[in-house]
C-alpha cells in the first residue's frame, strides 16, 4: 500500500498553521456553495431574464409554457457546462501533476487537437453534421491521440519530457491536416469554424447523456491518482520507495485525461484556459498537494466556464458571445497577471 509521500506530508504540517485542514475544507465548501447559486443564475439569466418563480415552475411543474421551455433548455445548457468545467479541470490538473509542468494542459498531448482532427474528419469524410453524430468522432479521436502518445512516450519508459515532446509533434502534424481539410472543403469550414470556438449553445440532454459515463468514469479514476502522483512528484526513485507503481500511474492518468478531456471537447468544442488556469490558481493557495488539487479544480473550473457563458451571454443581448471566446478573453490577461506577479508555482 501506498503510504503517504513527504510531499503530502509536508503539505499537512510544514510552516502551517494546526487547522489548515480545516481552512481547506472551510474553503472547499464555500466553493461549492459559490457553484451552486451560479447554477441557478445560469438558469435563470439570459437573452430573457426569468424570476426564481419562473425557474422553479420550470424545473418542478413544467406544463409546457414559453418560459418552461426556456428553462429546459438552459438547465441542460448549465449541467453540460458543470460537467465540462469538471472534467476541464480535472484533466488539467492530472496533465500537470504527470508532465510536472505547472503551463500544460490538454492541447499539450495533443488530445484537443485528436477531437478536432476527428471532427473535421466526420464532417467532410461521412456527411456528419449533428452534435450527436460527431461527438463519437471527438471522442474517439481524442482516445485513439492519447494511446498513441503514451505509445510514442515509450509506455514503460514514458517520461513527463517524452510524453510532452510526443503530443506536441501529434499536434502539429494533425494541424496541418486539420487546414488542409477545411481549405479544401467548405461545408467543413462552416461547422468547425462554430465547433472551434467552444460553446454550450448547442447543449441538449442527449448530448449530456453520451458524455456524462467517460466524464464519471475520468473523475473517479483522477481523483483516485492523487496519492501515486503526489509521490512521482518527488521523483521518480523516491516515488518507487514509496511503493508507486510509476508506468501504471502514468497510464491511468493518461486514461483519466483523455476520458475527461475527450468527453468535454466533443460535447463543447476545445474550451481553452480552463485546465491550464485553474489548476495553476488553485495550486498557489493549496500548495502541492493533489488531494486538495483535484477537489479544487473540480468545482473551481466549472464555475469559470459557467461565470464566463452567463457574461458572454449578458454583454451581447439578446446575441450572446460563444463561451470559448470569453475564457479565453478573461484567462489570457489573469493568467498573465498571475505568472508575473509571482514565480510559477513548482510541481
């Protein structure tokens, strides 16, 4: 059995204060509370505004009027943003804790780009043009990038530089077919220039039933690595004293990123800046250890895709802006900020 690294040791009782723990929790659960009630005002903000009372007959005694509908629809919008938010987060924070790269995210393995490739492909190859047509296609491209840079990193001998060098060569020769296919084709050119983006617009609750299992299955399995990588932090020998088992950790965090990763770019298009900031914000004020990481970011990152959706929807009534474009306006400068106020928090 694993027991616990000095790394989590450390984190519990190293210059800190006897009720961290507690703060921690205290913590965690304002979070929660925080998600919660932007979970009611994505319902109930939009191109039409609605009152709590209009909510609440919505969700509870639907009969069918206009504002029910609205309702419906922006109650599978928000449960599709929860769950992307969460699996963002989580494969971010596993990337970075596996590369020991506090910057990677997902587009580092090249898995966003294996959902877009995979996209493009359905697309202009097989007449594919519905969200529940192409998300199979995300899905299984982002799985099939994810196998073969574990492969390429060397499976057994996989290192975090290996498996970095690999999904940055994926990704830029999977970006190049991506352009050269919407070059050529025009009807592809239309859908991915939407897809690309990232939005929730298109979000229904067939959408979310086809990615809710590899989202669960990916959340379970992350939260589950958080001891073995917390022990590979030290190193790779100090974690074999520890007892970690370094190629399974490896592969089982790759598994949990492209299930979660995978699950969320199919559903909503590559979403940038949620896996890489928020696993970077959160690790500043939990320190290194992952068993606060990976709770954190899970409720952290959602509530970052769902505040950015309800502005890109406030600042352009009654149009809205796509939420991919609104990460990417709020995480650019804020990461900015962050990276030069202080040094990179280390892994």
């Amino acid at each position: 059995m694993l027991v616990d690294s000095p790394l989590e040791q450390r984190a519990d009782t190293a210059a800190a204060p006897p009720n961290r723990r507690a703060i921690r929790t205290v913590g965690l659960l304002g979070a929660v509370v925080v998600l919660a009630a932007l979970l009611v005002v994505s319902v109930a903000i939009g191109a039409k505004p609605l009152s709590v009372g209009q909510v609440w007959h919505g969700l509870f005694e639907d009969t069918g009027t206009f504002s029910d509908v609205v309702v419906g629809e922006r109650l599978a919008r928000t449960l599709l943003g929860l769950l992307s938010g969460v699996a963002l987060g989580l494969s971010g924070a596993v990337l970075q804790a596996l590369t020991r790269n506090p910057l990677a995210d997902p587009g580092l393995l090249g898995i966003n780009m294996g959902a877009s490739a995979a996209v493009v492909t359905a697309v202009s190859f097989f007449g594919v043009t519905s969200l529940t047509g192409y998300v199979w296609f995300a899905f299984l491209g982002a799985a099939a990038v994810g196998v073969l840079v574990y492969v390429l990193g060397g499976t057994r001998s996989a290192t975090p530089v290996r498996l970095a060098l690999a999904g940055t060569a994926i990704s830029a020769a999977l970006y190049g077919y991506l352009q050269a296919v919407m070059i050529m084709d025009n009807a592809a050119l239309g859908k991915m220039r939407f897809w690309t983006v990232g939005s929730l617009v298109s979000a229904d609750m067939s959408t979310i039933r086809q990615v809710l299992p590899f989202i669960a299955v990916g959340s379970v399995l992350a939260l589950a690595l958080a001891r073995p990588l917390n022990a590979m932090a030290m190193g790779d020998d100090t974690a074999r004293a520890l007892g970690a088992n370094l190629n399974r950790t490896r592969a089982l965090s790759m598994m949990a990123a492209t299930l979660l990763c995978g699950a969320a770019t199919a559903a909503c298009g590559p979403i940038v800046f949620v896996g890489l900031m928020v696993p970077h914000v959160v690790r500043s004020f939990t320190g290194p250890d992952l068993r606060w990481i990976l709770p954190f970011s899970a409720v952290l990152s959602p509530v970052l895709l769902l505040g950015a959706d309800v502005v890109g929807r406030l600042v352009a009534r009654p149009a809205e802006v796509q939420v991919g474009i609104v990460t990417a306006i709020i995480g650019g400068p804020v990461f900015i900020y962050l990276v030069r106020r202080r040094k990179v928090t280390q892994l």
